[in-house]
C-alpha cells in the first residue's frame, strides 16, 4: 500500500461507468457506485469491509447500485441535499467535511451544480472525486442547471492545486480530445496528451487520474479566457462574444451537437 495508506481502484461500470473504489488492507469506501455486482465482487475478492459510499449527483448510472449494496453492507451513505437520492443516510452540501475515519482521509464537499441541480464534489488528500461535472478534456451536459452554473461550477475546481487529481465519472476522454482538438487544433499540450491517452486505451488502461494543471491547459472548458478558444467559439456562433460565460455556453452548445 502507498505511504498515505490507502490506494484508489477503478471499478468498470455499464459501458464507461467508473467507481472509485478508496481502500487500504482492510476498508473500503466507493464513489458513484451505478452498479451494484463489481463493487460486491471486488469486496468479496479482496475480502474488505464496506465502511462508505459517496455519491455526487442523483443520476442512475452513480447511484443505482447503492441499495442492492445496503441489503448486505450496513454504512453511511453521503450524497448531495437536494437531489432525489432515497438511500442517502448523510445528505451534505458545500463547506461540510466528512471524514473517513478507518482510511483515514477526510473532503470538503464542494457546491458544482449545473449537470444537475444540486451536484456535488468531495476534495481531499490532493484528490477530487467530481462525477459529470468536469470530465478529462471535457465538462458534463446541462441537464437540470444553467451553462452560467455549470461554468462557475468548473471555475471553482480550476481554482484548485494544479497537482490535484481529478477523479470523473467515465471514460469520455479520446471523444473529448475530439472535441477540444475542433476547438485548438493547434494546442501542443492537447496533442500530446492525445498520444498518451490514446495509448493508456490501447492498453486497457484508464485514462484517469487527470490533474487540475492538465485540465487547465488542454480542456477548452477550462480555457474560455484564451484567444484561439474564443475565435473557435465566434466562428461556431457566426457572431462575437467574449464574455467566459458566453464563449463557455457556445462551446458547451457546440459539443452537443459535434
């Protein structure tokens, strides 16, 4: 086990799901758990005690393996106030800490609607668990916010460390790359990273951890300031904005339809 004392584990989801499984030799605590049957089973193999879930939004594919969970793990469960989530037992919003006490590791959750309304992040020991809301090279759709949410909402977490490590919901990075490549075709950095990431698939690795840093400069969501991104977004539009929040709305308009 690394110095920290636990390690985080990709569980496989549905097609592109992940559940982020925090563990040590002994415990274990799952973000998102869509699906019931790889969380049970990794547990059993590794023969480890539940003593968590988190979940960041309401969405099915995170939260619907919670209670077949419960029929056989009795634990807390944390998750978002304000979103339909009936297995929750902990709900928390922004500025709560809860702690992990058996990995030992503690979050802050942090407020990051616009996917949906009351989505939620957990950061802690250098690492972010943030479900749809800020993919690699790319950001969830708006579902239940407004693009001005879901802009400030990715803000927030670019504000974070750059060596932060993002932990997102699924395995959307070469689609997103796609995307961001239309967008700054000339980005050395994205390019690069495409070469990386395309490999990590190749070889049926995830392409995650992501970092903050990494984000910030190859994730056009997290680069609405930049000119090229801007001029990119103008042409889609056939028209001039400059404002983050309107050139973050164009893209976001663009990459539903792209």
């Amino acid at each position: 086990m690394p110095e920290n004392g636990f390690q985080v584990i990709p569980l496989r989801a549905f097609k592109d799901n992940y559940v982020w499984t925090l563990r040590n030799a002994r415990c274990a605590a799952v973000v998102d758990p869509g699906e019931a049957r790889p969380v049970l089973d990794y547990l059993a193999a590794e023969k480890l005690r539940l003593v968590a879930i988190l979940a960041t939004h309401h969405h099915q594919d995170h939260v619907g393996g919670i209670a077949e969970i419960l029929e056989t793990h009795t634990v807390p469960v944390y998750g978002p106030r304000g979103e339909p989530i009936t297995t929750l037992t902990h709900p928390v919003g922004g500025g709560d800490r809860i702690a992990v006490e058996q990995l030992g590791v503690a979050f802050e959750v942090l407020n990051i609607p616009g996917h949906t309304r009351a989505h939620i992040a957990y950061y802690g020991s250098n690492m972010l668990f943030c479900g749809d809301t800020l993919f690699a090279c790319g950001c969830g759709r708006v579902f239940e916010g407004t693009p001005q949410q879901l802009y400030a909402s990715l803000e927030k977490l670019a504000a974070l460390p750059d060596d932060t490590l993002v932990y997102c919901g699924h395995e959307y990075t070469l689609a997103n790359i796609g995307f961001a490549k239309a967008v700054e075709p000339d980005n050395s950095a994205l390019l690069e990273r495409e070469k990386s990431d395309a490999q990590a698939r190749r070889d049926n690795l995830p392409t995650l951890p992501s970092t903050i840093g990494r984000e910030k400069a190859t994730n056009p969501f997290l680069r609405v300031m930049r000119p090229a991104v801007i001029e990119s977004a103008n042409k889609y539009l056939g028209k001039r904005v400059s404002d983050p929040a309107g050139v973050f709305a164009a893209l976001r308009q663009w990459k539903n339809q792209f």
